[in-house]
C-alpha cells in the first residue's frame, strides 16, 4: 500500500530520480543484453484496475464490455513492441494490515455517501476526481485477463511482495504499478502506470540509486527509512516523536518544502549516521515508543527483504514465501490433495475465494456503491450472507458429523464498525439426496457428476428444483435469472419494475457492441438504480464462489458481468421501466425479444410465487430516492427461512464478537 507522501516527495523534490523512459527501446536493449529471455514486465495490477478502467460512465455498475475492449487494447499495445505481461493479483489481506484494510474501508464509506449525496443532489455522476467503487472490479478484471489469455497471478501474500520477488527471480524488464513500497524494494525497475502514455509506450522510470544519491543513503538502508516513515506495518501514528526529533537534529533545512518532505530529509539525514547492523537495529527498536510490539520495526524491515536477500540489520536472515501453518490447514482442511488443488486454482486465479477460506476460515469484502439513505434495500452483504453460510457449509463440510467451523467475515455495510469479524455459522443447503461432498464435487467425473454439481450450486441460491427449466437457457442467461429470483426473495422492495429492467438490460445487451454502449447517453443518473447495479454485480461475484465450491458447473466466463450487465444500459431500462413504457419500447422494439422476455418473466414470477412471494408493481416514476434517515444498524427485510438472522436475536449461532447494539 506504499509509504505515505514518497510518491510525491520524489516527484516533486528529487526531479533526477523520475527518468522518461521509451518501454519499446528498454525492450530492445533487454533482448540485446539477454536474446534468450523475452522482456517482461510484471503487473502489480490491483495498483493498475483504477487506471484501466477508462469508460467516462463509472457510478452506475459498471461498462463492462468498453473495459474489457480497454484491455484487449492495452494487451496489444505491449504485444506489439514484443514485451509480454504477467499480471499480479492481491489475493489476500495480510493480517499484520488489518488495521489499515479497515481504516481506509470506513474512510471509504464517507466517500460512499458523497456519491450518493452529488447523484440526488445534481441526477449525475459526479468527476473523475471522485472514481472508485464499482464492485468487485479487481475479481472481475482478473478474469478478463485470462479471458484474453494473459498469464494471471493470485498472490498468497500481499501483491507487493510477490511482483517484486517475481521481478527480481525472473530478471524482468520492470514492474508496472503504483506503490511507492517499489522504490523501496531492491528489484527491477519499477515504472509508473499512472505516467504511462499507451499509445507510445512512455513512461516514468523511477530510479532508487538516483533517490539514494540524492538522500545520501544507500539501497540498504531503504527498508528501514520506509519503516521510519511509516507504512502498512509501522503506524505513523508511533514514529511523531521520533520525527520531531530527527527536525530537531537535521542538518537539512528546507524551508521551501512542505512540512512532510522535511520530515522525510530528516529521517533520511538521522539514518545516514546509523551504522548498518543488528545492534543499530535493536537500539532503534529499545528508543521508539513501539508498545508491547518491539519486534514491530525488524518484522517492517524484514518485509522488505526479497528471497534470498541479506541485511546487515539482521544476523542472519533468509527470506522465505509466507507459508500456512499445518494447524490451520489441518483444522479447516483435512484433505491435502482438495487443499492443494485449491491452492493452485487460487495461485491461476480459476476460482474464486476458495482458498481464503479453506486455509484461514475468512473472507472480506470491501465497499460498493450502496446507498445508507436507502432503507428500502439492505446492505448486500447481509442480502447475500444466506448463499455464503451455504457456500461455507459445501466447502467445510467434515464428513464425520463435527460442527463447522465458523467463518470469520469482514465485510463492508453500513453499521458495522469493522471492530471485530463477523463469526458466520455455515448452513447445509438443501440439496436433493443431501449434499456431495468435495471430492465428489471436484474430482469426480460424468453427466450424474455434473447435474449433482448444477443441483448444489442452484441449492446455495435456494433454486434445487429448477435444474430442468434452468439448464434449457443459456448459461448467463440461466444465471442471471437465478440471481434475480435470489434477490426477489431476500429484497422484498423490489418491485415488477425492477424485474422488467433487469430482463429488458440482460436480453437487449447481448447484440451490442462496446462502441454502441459507450455512445449511449445518459439524460440523468438515478440513485436507486446505482445501488441497484452494485447489488447486481455483488451477487456475479457471490455466484463465483459458489461456482468455484461446487466444482464449475458453469464456465466462469458465463458468470461475468460483460455477459449480462451494462450500467448505462441499466440506467435507461429502469428509467424506463419505472415511467411505464411500453414493453415494445423497453425491448428497442425488437420483436424477437418479446417471447424471451415474457418466458424469463413467467419462470421468476412462478418460481417466486411458489416460495409464497409476488412480485408487485411499483412504478417509482421520475423519482429519486432523497431521504436522509439513515437506515437501522440491522435493517428489517424478510428472507428464506435459511437466511441470515442477526446473531443477537438467533442464539444457537454462538460466540459473536460484535457489539449487537446500534452504532
């Protein structure tokens, strides 16, 4: 996550260390230095997502197919200057960044709501300025990667790490990203995503030998001048006094710099003086107030050191890829060979979560675009809990009659303080003839194989009697309809006129091109449709997981949002929905869609009517959601009778951690 303010400090103060550089002449000179090994360059590309994503509408969910063309065209431009691109995925939260994971989720709910408050305020999106939380971007992204046939990596550790080892390991051309934590590490050259002009493959190179020159240190003393400015693993918030008194020392005085640029040549100043060695380091960790954690500094220094690197900070040091503990794998997982194939799916990011929580029992979600002011729809972690605790149950089923396991949750909604993880009891879905187990699920094989795991996967949605009808579509149409249903029962708000926008959006989409989209103009956005989208795709990402439990009943590509969803699209069906248009006029009077539309429309009404919920009109009309009472800490909505319950009023779910009170 990088070192607060380098970044800007390099860019602005040591203008030597910032090099343009031509990425099409590197490669040249990279095949001329070593004509047996192609150039590469490694993507840190959970830094890159917000860079790609280059479609001007970006509130409403999402424009998915203009992204993925976005791609295919960045792929080209390297592929062309002959540079191929392996891209790095975070793929877990390591736990010594919790705490910051969290800070900055519930800075971003604030960001949240300044969305929503512009969107009602002025019915459009707002500027570039505020960008962000179309959901599960990054999950999405990954696999369209792979769609269009790029090596894609998902790290066991925080994507940092990792790129630069793979950089270092694999004598790449560069890495490709924005982390300042790259000119920290000793490894390739690291160059700025941000700066990169695609079209003549120039960018900014930044030089770490250039900011040691100009710092007066050398590239040893680098890790520990991050951790003395503080990063992920060393708070700033411990380092102030110790700042105060490098100021107070330094022989740099720059009056013309802001107040952290001169923070940053005084702690450089004070470790220039400091001898390189172990007894430096133990002094350092004795003087600063680092709490009951005086290991805090050395484990920052140490997360710094690539494999196979040594520093004179330490006596010895080794550095090895973090490893699982065999309690952990043993308690959630007994079978070695289901852990290890989910370990390599997650390491080629062909599924989806899996190995989150067989090796640890965890799994976290970040923000979307939900509306707090909205009381009507609740938080689509809550929405979607009931198919997780189902999931849960496929995945760590023991087969001996023992309890789950309980899953630890950090997901992102309004009310919940992040204090603590949820504690999530698994829930066996109901699965006709009772629920196969993993090995059955994963390793077996032929037709019977494949219904049970289609049978599964429909029970984790509460559907395990649609297989027949279901299987008739075409898969992401079949999907789609699924998440519909789900979301019909578990959200009893949404009305007929949602349901026709969402047919109308998955029907009318499949004709159309990424250039007919992005020329789709928007008169004005509505909020409720935004929340709506992010719920939408949320529930892609849900059935992802599931899909990867229960042995890929669908092909993930059938369960991508470029296949069903389009958030400009989206817009104008609900808008119109919600006007009362004609179905002709919804469906672009295209009269091939009409029997699609009535038949989709007839299976979710029956199947929903069967589960004792009809769906009624409500025609919103032109309005906005506006209302500023926020919505109860727990909000109140009807669910299948599996769903979930808040802990405090469902007591055999046990040990809970979270205070159930209102915040």
């Amino acid at each position: 996550m990088g070192i607060k303010g380098l970044q800007g400090f390099v860019e602005r103060v040591c203008p030597d260390t910032c090099r343009t550089v031509n990425l099409r002449d590197m490669a040249e000179r990279h095949r001329a230095l070593y004509p047996h090994l192609p150039p590469v360059i490694v993507v840190d590309a959970t830094s890159c997502v917000r860079h790609w994503y280059t479609p001007e509408c970006w509130v409403a969910g999402g424009q998915w197919r203009e992204y993925v063309a976005h791609l295919e065209d960045f792929i080209k431009a390297f592929m062309a200057a002959g540079i191929e691109l392996v891209f790095y995925f975070d793929g877990v939260v390591e736990e010594k960044k919790r705490n910051e994971w969290i800070k900055r989720r519930l800075k971003n709910n604030e960001d949240v709501a300044r969305i929503f408050e512009f969107i009602k305020t002025h019915r459009q999106q707002p500027g570039r300025q505020m960008f962000g939380f179309i959901s599960a971007l990054p999950t999405f992204t990954r696999f369209a990667l792979k769609s269009l046939g790029q090596k894609t990596v998902c790290t066991l550790r925080e994507a940092d790490f990792e790129v630069a080892a793979y950089g270092l390991q694999h004598n790449c051309m560069g890495i490709l990203g924005q982390d300042s934590d790259y000119i920290i590490y000793n490894t390739c050259p690291y160059f700025s995503i941000e700066k990169l002009r695609l079209d003549r493959l120039v960018t900014v190179m930044y030089s770490r030998e250039h900011l040691c020159h100009a710092l007066g240190l050398s590239l040893i003393h680098l890790p520990l001048f991050a951790c003395l400015l503080g990063n992920d693993v060393v708070p700033e918030s411990l380092l102030e006094g110790f700042w105060r008194k490098c100021l107070a020392t330094s022989s740099h005085k720059h009056h013309t710099y802001n107040g952290r640029s001169n923070i940053v040549w005084a702690v450089a100043d004070y470790i220039s003086k400091v001898p390189c060695s172990y007894t430096s380091m133990k002094d350092l960790e004795k003087m600063l107030p680092l709490g009951s954690d005086k290991t805090l500094l050395s484990r920052g220094v140490e997360s710094y050191l690539l494999p196979g690197q040594q520093s004179p900070w330490f006596l010895h040091h080794v550095t090895k890829l973090q490893t699982l503990s065999l309690q952990q794998q043993t308690d959630l997982c007994q079978d070695h060979e289901i852990f290890q194939l989910a370990k390599e799916q997650h390491i080629q990011s062909e599924n989806y979560a899996i190995f989150n929580i067989l090796s640890n029992g965890e799994l976290e979600c970040s923000n979307s675009l939900e509306d707090v002011y909205d009381t009507e729809i609740p938080g689509q972690a809550l929405i979607y809990r009931p198919a997780r605790q189902h999931i849960y149950a496929v995945l760590l089923a023991s087969g001996t009659g023992r309890p789950y396991p309980l899953v630890k949750e950090w997901f992102v909604y309004f009310g919940n303080p992040l204090h603590q993880p949820e504690l999530i009891q698994p829930v066996e879905p109901a699965v006709p003839g009772g629920t196969p187990n993993l090995r059955t699920l994963w390793f077996s094989r032929g037709p019977d194989v494949q219904r049970q795991r289609y049978r599964t996967w429909l029970a984790c949605f509460h559907l395990q009697d649609g297989l027949e009808q279901l299987q008739a579509l075409e898969a992401p149409v079949a999907a789609s309809c699924c998440l519909m249903v789900y979301l019909l029962m578990q959200v009893h708000s949404l009305s007929l006129e949602d349901l026709h926008a969402f047919l109308a959006l998955i029907l009318c989409l499949k004709g159309k091109s990424a250039a007919q989209l992005a020329g789709l103009k928007l008169a004005q956005v509505d909020s409720r449709a935004v929340h709506l989208g992010a719920v939408f795709n949320r529930g892609l990402a849900t059935m992802l997981i599931a899909n990867s439990a229960c042995g890929f009943p669908f092909r993930m590509d059938d369960l991508m949002p470029w296949k069903v969803f389009d958030g400009k699209l989206f817009q104008e069906k609900y808008q119109k929905s919600h006007q009362s248009c004609s179905l002709g006029e919804l469906l672009e009077h295209n009269e091939s869609l009409y029997t699609p539309f009535q038949n989709l429309k007839s299976f979710i009404c029956k199947t929903c009517m069967a589960k004792n919920r009809k769906i009624q009109s409500r025609p919103r009309g032109n309005g906005f959601t506006t209302g500023t009472q926020q919505r109860e800490y727990y909000p109140r909505f009807q669910s299948h009778r599996s769903s979930f319950v808040p802990s405090h009023h469902n007591q055999r779910w046990g040990l809970q951690w979270r205070n159930p009170q209102p915040q």
